[in-house]
C-alpha cells in the first residue's frame, strides 16, 4: 500500500456519518444536549484560534488544532475535558508537529492571559497559575495523544480552496469570504463529517451565492447536476446566472452524484451555524449570509444548532453546568473579530464576530 492510500485511510477512520454526533461521550455518558455539546464545541475553537493567533503560529497549525480538538470529543467527554484545557493542549501539541515550535511556559502564560483576561505582561513565569497550567497541558496531552492514535495527519479545506483559486480565478472579495468561511468551519464538526474538498465546495459557493446577492442564482443551481441548460429560454437578466461561472467549484472538482448531495448537507450545516448566532449588532453581511435558503436536496433532519441564546439561557440553570463556563468572554456569540487565522479580510465580508468583553 502506497503512502497515498496509507494517509487516505488515515483519514476515513476520522469521517464519521452525522448521526453519530448523537452518540458522541458528551451525549451517551455525560447526557449533555446536542446543542450544548455544538456550542462548547464552537467555543473551544474560538479559545484555540485566540491562543494561537496570540502565540503568532501559522494558519496551518490553528487548522491542525481544531482538527484535533474536534476528533477528541469522539473519543472523550466535554464533562471529564474542559474545552480550554484540550484546545491548549491541541495548540501544544500542534506547534511541535507543524514546526513552528513554542515554549510550553509561553504557551501556558497566554492561555492565564485569556482564561484571566490579564495582560500578559503582568503574568510572572514563576506563577503558580502558570505551572499548574502548564501541567495541565501535559497531562491533557497524554489523553490527546492516545486519543488521536498519534495520527497527527491532517488535510484542510484551506488547501484545496488554494487550488481552486488559482484553478479559477475569481474577485478577491469572493476568494475572501469562502477563505473566512473556511476559517468558521472549524467551529462546527464539518471536519469530522465530510472529506476537505467537500467543505472547500460549500465554503466557496455559499461564498459566490453571498456576495454575488439574492437576485443571483440560487445554492440549488449552483450545486445542480447536471448544469441547469443555458439553451432554455430565460429571462435576459438571468442568463448570464445560469452559465457555468456559478458552477465552478462544482466543476473543478468533478463531484458525482453522491459527493454533490455531501456538499447540499454541508452548506445546510454552514447555514444553520450562521443562522444561530446573535446577530444583532453585528454587520449587516452576516444576516444576508444567515437568510440564505439551504438547499433543497439537502438531506430532511432536525437542525443541529438552536439559537446560541436560547442555548446560553438554558446552559445558566444550575442543573444544567456540565462544562462549567471559565470566563474568558461574555455574549453568545463563539468568535470574535481579530481572532480568525488566515488570509486578511480587506473587502465587506467580515466573520462571525462578538462584542468585546
């Protein structure tokens, strides 16, 4: 067996089916909601992206972390792991394997920084904050490490989107927003649920669909197979909508009929995951993104995500504490402005955001 398929089927015993996120630890020994365990989920990404973009690492370990961070919760409870410890843990670990080595201390102080909300300056080495939270990302690293199966091989979305930029050059705001897209992925489990190039597709058209506007071609023409005809008569303002521009993605990676239904279910998850945030104050791009139509040929199932209020309300009652909040931030809302690895957004889009503390 070549290294190729040694890797491939590295990576299969990580793509589970969706109704297996019914039956992660968090549900079947710890009995906590399934909107609960998606919203810790988001969370811990967004504690992991700050940890890393403070640490300075480069996008490709932040998207090794959440990889991980992700795969963990499989195996593992989010009651018997709290979110911080494992995305500490996960960014560690991530910073030895991608080569872009930190010091265990400087990673401990930034994580009390956060956890504390201190300047970091103000943080002694010596503290004793900061040795029990570096032996806390040890120990925590040991279960991470048998957790994964030392399989620290990861493909991203990111990569793929890269080839599919230069394959078929776009507007720099669209390549902008699929790339920030791809970033707010990995605070859902896409990553757990369908191949790179799949979640790369979705980001990308939910991206074109975004900018492009509503009176544009719909996700269902975008992701149709085969292409809709451009022979059959249409209104003039939307036969340019109907050639094959909109289909690039679609067509640069050559989907079948199965893999197309993939990419319906992963921009219905995206959709749903920008649906459930607060939008409220947050710029009016997000809410255009949020009220985009899901595809039809998605698969008929009940929404993974509730709105993150209504889950922030019932997460406060004191019965419902499973992973107890450390405070880091405040609102419902798992991202903040200027915490997003990877390209910088210089156009309209902007990713999920979050009132400062």
């Amino acid at each position: 067996m070549g290294a190729t398929s040694v890797a491939a089927a590295a990576s299969s015993q990580w793509i589970f089916p969706l109704s297996a996120l019914n039956y992660t630890p968090s549900r079947t020994t710890s009995n906590i909601p399934l909107e609960k365990e998606l919203y810790d989920r988001s969370r811990g990404v967004e504690f992991l992206y700050r940890l890393g973009v403070s640490l300075g690492l480069p996008s490709s370990a932040m998207y090794t972390a959440a990889t991980w961070f992700h795969r963990f919760y499989m195996r593992y409870s989010m009651e018997d792991y709290h979110r911080q410890d494992v995305a500490a843990s996960c960014i560690f670990l991530a910073t030895k394997t991608e080569e872009c080595g930190r010091k265990l201390r400087d990673v401990a102080k930034v994580v009390c920084s956060k956890v504390s909300q201190t300047d970091i300056a103000k943080i002694p080495d010596d503290s004793k904050e900061v040795e029990e939270c570096q032996t806390s990302i040890l120990l925590t690293e040991e279960v991470l490490l048998e957790g994964l199966c030392f399989d620290f091989v990861i493909d991203s979305p990111q990569a793929d989107l890269v080839d599919l930029f230069e394959a078929c050059p776009n507007t720099a705001q669209i390549e902008e927003c699929a790339w920030s897209i791809a970033n707010d992925s990995y605070r859902t489990p896409l990553c757990l649920l369908y191949p790179p190039k799949i979640i790369a597709a979705a980001c990308y058209v939910l991206a074109e669909r975004a900018i492009e506007g509503p009176q544009s071609s719909s996700l269902d023409v975008r992701i149709a197979s085969p292409a809709p005809s451009a022979s059959l008569p249409t209104p003039p303002s939307h036969k340019s909508q109907l050639s094959g521009t909109s289909r690039r993605a679609i067509e640069h990676f050559g989907f079948n009929e199965m893999e197309l239904l993939n990419v319906a279910d992963a921009l219905s998850i995206l959709l749903e995951y920008y649906g459930a945030q607060d939008i409220q104050g947050s710029c009016q791009f997000l809410a255009s993104v949020a009220s985009i139509p899901p595809p039809h040929t998605t698969a008929h199932r009940e929404k993974l995500y509730k709105p993150f209020a209504h889950v922030v309300a019932a997460a406060s009652q004191p019965a419902n504490l499973a992973t107890p909040e450390r405070i880091v931030s405040q609102g419902g809302t798992p991202a903040q402005r200027g915490t997003t690895p990877g390209k910088l957004v210089s156009g309209e889009w902007k990713p999920v955001t979050e009132p400062a503390a």
